[in-house]
C-alpha cells in the first residue's frame, strides 16, 4: 500500500505513480492492493472539495513571465502515456501550470489510475493544476463507455463507494479555464447565451433554433455567462440551469459558418468561424483550446483537419484562432481487426498533443507531441467495442494491445447505443416507425432498457457516401436499409445533487445516427442532407507506437496565428476481456523542432 498524505506531497505522488505503474502487468485486480479503495474515496474527496471552491470558469493569471501553462486534451485512460508526458514535461510547480481538459475515463483501460493520478497531483499543488470537466465526466457516460466497469472489476465489492464518490467529484468540476485573459480552455466549444430566467417557468429542453427557417437564431454566450453558469449536475442534459454546461461539453466547430443545434449529436452546437471570430471580439480573446475529438472523429469529416500529430487548427480569424488539442495517442485503444484489405479496422497511430501558453501573450501555443509508450502493458476493455463493430461481418478477435471479443460476450453487455449521442438520455427528433424501446420518466436510468434480445455483435452496419459524424445502430433484426432509432428516457434522481451544488437532473437527448463503414463508435445521426458534417468523440486506443517511434517526444512550434441511486452507481456486466499480456512500459526520447506557417496536421 501506498503512504500517501492529504493532501500528498509531490514525492508521495511520484511514487504512487511508480507502483501503479509496476501494478498494472498484474491485471485488474492488482491495482487495490497498491491504492486500496478507502485511499481512493479519500482522494477523490479531498479532490471534489478543492474542486467544489473553484467557479465554473477558473482564471488563471499570471504573474512571472517565465510561466508556462500546458493543456492536456482527452487522455481517456491513457495511463502510462500520461505519466510518460508529465516525465517529460515535469510536475506542477509555481512557474508549470498544468492544465487538463476533461474526457480522463472512458473507452481506456486504466481511467481509475490516471483519475487518481490527476488528483493527487490537484491536491498537492492546487494552484498549478487545473482539471476541467468533459462530456465523459457524468453519470450516463461513464456507465455506457466503461469507467463503471472498471471500477467494478478493480474494486470488487467496494466499487459502488469508487464510483459514488467519482460521481460527484465528477459534478464540481470546472468548465473552462482563462489563462491570462487571452485564452479561453474547455472541452467542446462554444455556447448560447442562456434564456432569461422566468418565474414559474417549466423546466424544458430547448427547441431546435438557430436552423435556417427557425423561430429565432441562437446568440453566442459571454464570458460573463459562462462564469455564472451551473457546472450541470451528474448529467448536463441541456435543459434548465444545465444548459450552457452541456453546450461546453458536447458542442463542435465546423467548417462552414453559422451557429445552429448539433443535430448531430442532439445536444449542444455547431458553429462556424465566423462565430469564433465574433466570440472572441466580443470576450477580448485570442485564442480558443478546445479537445473532444480524436482521429476516429475526425476520419468521418472532411470539413475540417485530422489530429493524427495530435491537434489540428480549424479556425483561423483575423481576431484569433481556435485549435483542437487531443492528448490520447494511437487511439481508439480497442478495435475490432479487419480483414485484409479492408479499411475498418485501421489503426490511426496519431501522437498526442501537448498545448503550451508562454509570455508575453499565452496566446501563441507551441505544440509537443508525444507517441505511444510502447510496449503497451496488459490492457482489459471495459466496454464492448466489438458492438459498435466496423462491419457486419462476424466480430474477430481485438487488436494487437487491445482484447478478445466474442459475439458470445457481446450479446451480453449493457452497451445499447454509441457514444456521441450527447447525454445519455431521452432521444431527439421523431422516433422511426419500425420500433421504439421506451424507459418510463419516473424509473432511474438502466441499461436494461436495451433489449437482450439484440445482440449487440450481431449489430448492422449502414455505409454512408457522405462526410458525416458518427454512429446509429441498426439492430440486427431490422432489414439493413432500416434505420432504427432507440428512445431511452434515462431519467436519474439525484435526490443529493444540492450536495454537490447542482439542482436535480433529467438526463438529456441521445441522437441518433448510423454506423459507417469503416466505423466510428459513436452514435451521432448522418447528415449529408446538411452541410454542416461532423464527428463526435469516438472510441479509445491502444496497440502498436505512433509513427514517430516508441515514445517519442516532438517539440513542434506553431506560430500560427449528490449521492446517487443505490441501483446504478455499478452496474452488472460482462467481465473485463483480457488481452495478452506485454512487458513494462518503457520509451526511447527523441527531440525534434518543427516550425511551420500552416496547422501540421494533415487536411482530410
């Protein structure tokens, strides 16, 4: 076990770090008997306190010009790549500000590790580490990707406390962070600007403006509204005080200008250039860091730049400019293996990137990149990628690094839908006429409303010959030119919710979408009939290096310019499917500078 001190200090988190490390070629159930799950519930306590003092925009100033802040895009379990970053880059310290911005569970196999990591390295320096919140930081999310599992198949009969208390240090965290009033962080994108309150008004959704022949157009929110802005619950779901929360963490920039509802995903928005330049006129900004998709996303769009070095630029204005950062390298983790010659089962081999703000302006970013820490240490999946499968052809064994999957398995499993659904909830736009699977508003949210009778190896794959975003699934039973779309109100009583500051949640709209050759696991709905195509976060990754070689560091200038309920806090579910074991993690540095005029990352 390891001596840790709350709060820790950085020594005692190096060398938890260590032992985690070493743990995980014991498997799953090797990580308790370094961080038993009483030391963990007091981590994530004592991080949800100091989180829970901290607005819903951190601003960070500061005051020596030899400061620098990184930002952290997505790392969803990416364990041992993390800790390989922070070795090169280094601990917090007074002149290191270490920004992360959401997405650190899910889809990964090791989200309890980095979870922890982040929050011992938070409560040993709170002012040198920031943790914002992303779309997997809530309820529904975590229940259908994977980090319930996880939990479970680590922490045995303690899990139900682990995730309890991840839940609600889920709740607090911040929104977005400004550093030094030239640059504004969070996970999505941008927001509306929130209705006025009412007295006596019923809580609702909001209904779909800002399309072309709407009842109004929507308005960009302010600065102002996002530092008075409800951090959203267990579950943003876009409607009431969660609103400006959910728009954060589910919205997507797109090539085209507007500013219109994420059909796509059914929750949050998509907004054009023009709508990044007047925000950041409007807020004295000049750049915007936002993550929340990887190059699985982004393989689905031809709108806007892939992020195989790790980020991509999409928005470039005379006020400023907009970058997605993406810090999960060779992601997804898992995938099922393609037979020869076909393109789905691809791995993509990006880096990860790291953001780093320097004086005069922190507004300039230069880029380091990071490959794969290879060889990769025995990884377990927690959620059936195979279900969101990239053919319909019979699942095959997981990839290299990643774990076998049997359609046997499969059927079994909670996963009903995929992932860039939005908030897990209630479905938006009119259900198809084929079939509808209903779970009544007063039950709490349940996997089991998805049919066992689907298997979900078994699930159709439908082609799209249009950019689009991510994934529907089509049950099996249905003819294959059927789409079907599964209504779920998942509806959560998060009777203890004040606890945490938030008011009572309803979960909020899972899109629809449909799964497309060469597959993304996600389920935002095709939309070639729009001109806004667009991608949501996909699936996790893990197997062989990045292409620039085991664990390469590129130093790339870029100059461009509550409690819960007691019946779902773990759910029941398949075990954890292995995969072979590999030996320690280990990697080679290699510097490199790179300086360039246009975005590195590949145009697609």
């Amino acid at each position: 076990m390891a001596v840790l001190d709350l709060p820790p200090t950085l020594d005692q988190v190096a060398q938890l770090q260590a032992r985690m490390l070493e743990a995980l070629q014991g498997g799953a159930a090797q990580l308790k008997t370094v961080l038993p799950a009483e030391q963990l519930v007091a981590i994530l306590r004592a991080t949800e306190a100091e989180l829970r003092q901290e607005p819903s925009l951190v601003e960070i100033s500061v005051e020596e010009p030899h400061v620098q802040v990184f930002v952290f895009g997505d790392t969803h379990g990416h364990f041992p790549d993390v800790a390989h970053m922070l070795k090169e880059i280094g601990y917090p310290s007074p002149t290191r500000v270490l920004v992360f911005n959401g997405d650190y569970v899910d889809r990964g196999s090791w989200g309890v590790e980095l979870l922890t990591l982040l929050c011992c390295l938070k409560c040993a320096a709170p002012n040198s580490v920031y943790l914002l919140r992303g779309n997997h930081e809530s309820s529904s999310c975590t229940k259908w990707y994977g980090y319930s599992q996880e939990v479970r198949a680590k922490y045995d009969k303690q899990s139900k406390e682990v995730y309890s208390a991840s839940k609600k240090l889920f709740s607090v965290m911040p929104l977005a962070a400004l550093v030094q009033r030239n640059t504004l962080v969070m996970h999505g994108g941008l927001f509306r600007k929130p209705p006025e309150p009412r007295r006596g008004a019923k809580r609702r959704k909001p209904g779909h403006l800002g399309r072309p022949g709407g009842p109004s157009a929507l308005e960009p929110g302010t600065l102002d509204h996002l530092r008075h802005a409800n951090k959203g619950g267990m579950d943003p779901d876009g409607v009431g005080s969660s609103l400006v929360a959910t728009d954060v963490l589910w919205s997507d920039p797109v090539a085209a200008p507007g500013f219109f509802e994420n059909d796509a995903r059914g929750v949050g928005l998509v907004f054009g250039p023009d709508i990044t330049e007047a925000f950041l006129r409007a807020n004295g900004l000049r750049l915007i860091i936002r993550s929340h998709e990887g190059p699985d996303a982004r393989d689905k769009r031809s709108d806007l730049p892939q992020v195989l070095q790790g980020y991509s630029f999409d928005h470039n204005t005379p006020a400023g400019q907009l970058v997605t950062v993406f810090s999960a390298p060779d992601y997804p983790q898992f995938q099922v293996v393609a037979e020869e010659g076909e393109e789905a089962g691809k791995r993509f081999n990006n880096l990860a990137a790291v953001a780093v703000l320097s004086a005069p302006d922190y507004a300039t970013p230069n880029m380091r990149t990071f490959a794969a820490v290879t060889p990769r240490p025995k990884a377990d999946a927690y959620y059936d990628f195979a279900a969101c499968c990239d053919s319909d052809a019979d699942v095959q064994e997981g990839s290299e690094g990643g774990s076998a999957c049997s359609s046997a398995v499969a059927s079994e499993t909670e996963l009903g839908v995929d992932e860039a659904e939005g908030a897990p909830a209630s479905l938006s736009g009119e259900m198809a006429d084929t079939k509808s699977l209903e779970v009544h508003e007063d039950l709490p949210p349940s996997l089991d409303a998805v049919s066992p009778s689907v298997p979900m190896a078994e699930v159709e794959v439908v082609a799209q010959s249009a950019p689009m975003a991510e994934a529907e699934l089509a049950p099996p039973s249905a003819p294959p030119a059927e789409k079907l779309q599964v209504e779920a109100l998942l509806t959560t009583n998060h009777a203890d919710a004040m606890e945490v500051e938030e008011q009572s949640q309803r979960p909020g709209p899972i899109a629809d979408g449909s799964i497309q050759e060469g597959g993304e696991t996600s389920h935002e709905a095709a939309i070639a009939a729009t001109a806004y195509p667009l991608s949501g976060c996909g699936a996790v990754g893990d197997g062989t290096a990045g292409a620039a070689g085991a664990g390469t560091d590129l130093s790339v200038s870029v100059c461009q310019h509550t409690d819960d309920q007691d019946d779902g806090d773990v759910l029941e579910g398949p075990s954890p499917l292995e995969a072979p074991a590999a030996t320690a993690c280990d990697a080679s540095d290699t510097d490199m500078v790179v300086s360039a005029n246009t975005p590195a990352a590949e145009a697609r």
